[in-house]
C-alpha cells in the first residue's frame, strides 16, 4: 500500500524541484553551483534537473496556479527569504497537486489494486489542513 506523500515523494517535489532550478537558472542567470545553494542541494542535482535525469517522472503540464507558486518560490530563494516561509509556499504547490488528484494517475500505475475514482484521501485533505499538529523530534 502506497500513501499518497509516498508517491509526492517520488514524482511530484522532485519535478517542482526541477522547475526551480529551471527558473533560478533560465530567469535569474544562477549559474548551478549558485542555485544548488540556494535550493540546499548539489550541483550534480540541479544537472539532473536540468538534463531531465531526475523530476521528469511526473509531467505537471500547464497549471499557471502551480506556475505562480513555482515562481514565487525562486523569487524567494533569491531573495534569500526565512527557509519557513519557502518551504510553506513550496507546501502549497504539493498541496495543490494532491488535492486537484494530479497524483492518481501515477498511483494506479504504481499500485494497480487501489481504485483511484473512489478514493478521496487526498480530497479531503483541505477539511484538515488547519488541524494544527506539531511533531517533537528527540
């Protein structure tokens, strides 16, 4: 059984990462080195970002709402903003992708038994999503 921040894991940050890097390069002339500082990766990653070799599985397609937030997210990185405030608009842009089932697809793929049309897991996502809930790691 895969859980949907499995599958996030695997496809969907790996492909926001690349547009990132894509941005931080193509509109920001960072060169890779600077934008795997800025991003908290290596330059070898922003390479494969690049060269399609890592976060080309999941192909997001034309969602200008996702767009905008990608957009802000590199502006901000730029920016050197507080790392809190990028990772929450980066939050968004998941967040968006689970909840308008860009991931079922890939699921079924991945796991053929689990029947995506009656699955609303990540649906119901936005009925939680003020709970706040707070880990303390040891």
């Amino acid at each position: 059984m895969l859980l949907p921040a499995e599958i996030e894991t695997r496809t969907s940050v790996p492909a926001l990462r690349a547009m990132v890097a894509k941005r931080l390069l193509g509109e920001y002339d960072l060169s890779q080195k600077e934008a795997a500082e800025v991003m908290g990766v290596t330059q070898a990653a922003i390479s494969n970002y690049l060269r399609g070799t890592r976060g080309s599985a999941f192909t997001i397609g034309n969602d200008s709402r996702i767009d905008t937030l990608i957009q802000e997210v590199a502006e901000m990185m730029v920016e050197r903003r507080a790392p809190s405030s990028i990772i929450s608009k980066f939050s968004q842009a998941c967040t968006l992708i689970r909840t308008e089932r860009m991931l079922c697809d890939i699921h079924k793929q991945l796991e053929p038994s689990i029947d995506v049309e009656s699955c609303h897991v990540c649906d119901s996502e936005n009925e939680n999503q003020n709970l706040p809930i707070r880990l303390k790691l040891n």
